[in-house]
C-alpha cells in the first residue's frame, strides 16, 4: 500500500510569507502528526489531528495552524514566516494514534526561509 | 511535560553490541518507542514497549522499566549500515508523542 506522502518536497519563502504543507496518510489511517527536525531540538512536535480534530497541540505560536479533511489528509500553515522557520516538516500517519506499531513517517518537506 | 534524554552521540564498532539508553519523565505513560533514522531521511519504526521487560526483534531488542524512567535499545552484531540517528519517543496523556533529541551513532570498521 502507498506510504504517507508529503507535497512539496522542497520549499524556498521569504520572510513574512505564508505557506502550507500537505500531508496524504497512509489509507485507513485516520491519526495524523506533524513535526518539526531542526539539528539541534530535534523532533518538536507541532499537533495531531483524529478524525478531523485537533487532539493534540504542541507549544508553538499561534501561527503554526493545522486542518484535516474528511479524507483524513492534512495541511499545516506556517504565517508571517521567520528566518528561524527553516526545517525539515515530517508529518507521520497511524490508525488511531494508539497503535503498537507506531508512525509512519512521510518523506517531509524541507522549508528554507531566506 | 515530557523530559526524555538520550546521549548525544555513540561510536561502536562493527560487529560489536552497543547499547544506547534512555531517561524520560512523562505525565502519563503509554508506551515507549525507538525509531532508526539515517540521514537525509524520515524515522522508522524499530520497536515498541508498554510493559517492562525486554522485547527483541533480530538483532535489536529493547528494554523498559517504568519504575526508572528508562529504556534502552540494544543493537548486537553491528553493521556499518547501522549507523544512523536512534530516537527514544514516549507516548504520554492523550496518546501525545514526544521525541528525545536523539543519538548520532557511528559504526567503525
């Protein structure tokens, strides 16, 4: 079966822009997650969405916003964005969130914000 | 919160065992997870524990023990495609993931 995918691979924004991620889980999956990996914090997580709501929230600021879909695909918003926005975006599916077999990971989306 | 430590990095050699742990304090506990993750890639699954003891899968196996906050995944007979990041992540309340920082191991011949 088809693995989580994640559109677009690579992003370049200048400061002060908006931009938004997609985020396709694996089928039947209905948890989604999004992260953000910088070298040094690591895996920050950001939200996770169940059957379209927001279950879970991370401590970032107001503009990091996410949605998902009857579909169970998701987005994230990053507004006005900032120099120090750059990372790698990994968002990560599983059935309920619950589940012993863990995430799995999309490829991510790399933003650079110059 | 969720506080999870990790060592930072690690340098073994092939085809010895290392072992790499993990400290967390979590407000809620419901599972505990390794992920492999080799550079310029995305995380992958390695194991999972929820009960003390030790679980193992081939050449890997990990250990938890609520009462310490700890963990460790064992990696035996190394090879040099084992070197990668390892990530300890615990799910805590409301089935919330957090992710340690990681260890940066290094496999020499």
């Amino acid at each position: 079966k088809a693995g989580v995918t994640q559109t677009p691979r690579y992003l370049i924004k200048t400061r002060g822009q908006q931009v938004t991620l997609s985020c396709s889980p694996i089928s039947g999956h209905r948890s989604v997650s999004w992260y953000q990996q910088t070298p040094g914090q690591g895996l920050q997580f950001l939200f996770e969405y169940f059957s379209e709501t927001q279950r879970n929230k991370g401590n970032f600021p107001g503009r990091f916003s996410g949605r998902q879909f009857s579909n169970s695909r998701s987005e994230m918003n990053v507004s006005t964005l900032e120099l120090g926005d750059s990372a790698l975006y990994l968002c990560a599916s599983s059935l309920t969130g619950g589940d012993r077999v863990g995430y799995t990971f999309g490829s991510g989306t790399r933003l650079t914000v110059v | 919160g969720q506080n999870i430590d990790q060592p930072t990095e690690m340098t073994a050699t092939e085809g010895a065992i290392v072992q790499i742990n993990c400290t967390y304090q979590t407000s809620g506990f419901n599972g505990l997870f390794w992920y492999q993750q080799h550079a310029g890639e995305a995380p992958t699954f390695l194991s999972y524990n929820v009960l003390d003891g030790l679980e193992e899968k081939g050449r890997f196996s990990s250990f938890l023990s609520r009462s310490k906050g700890y963990s460790y995944l064992l990696l035996k007979e190394l090879q040099m495609k084992d070197s990668a990041s390892y990530l300890c992540a615990v799910r805590g309340g409301y089935q919330k993931v957090t992710f340690g920082t990681g260890t940066k191991l290094q496999v020499i011949p």
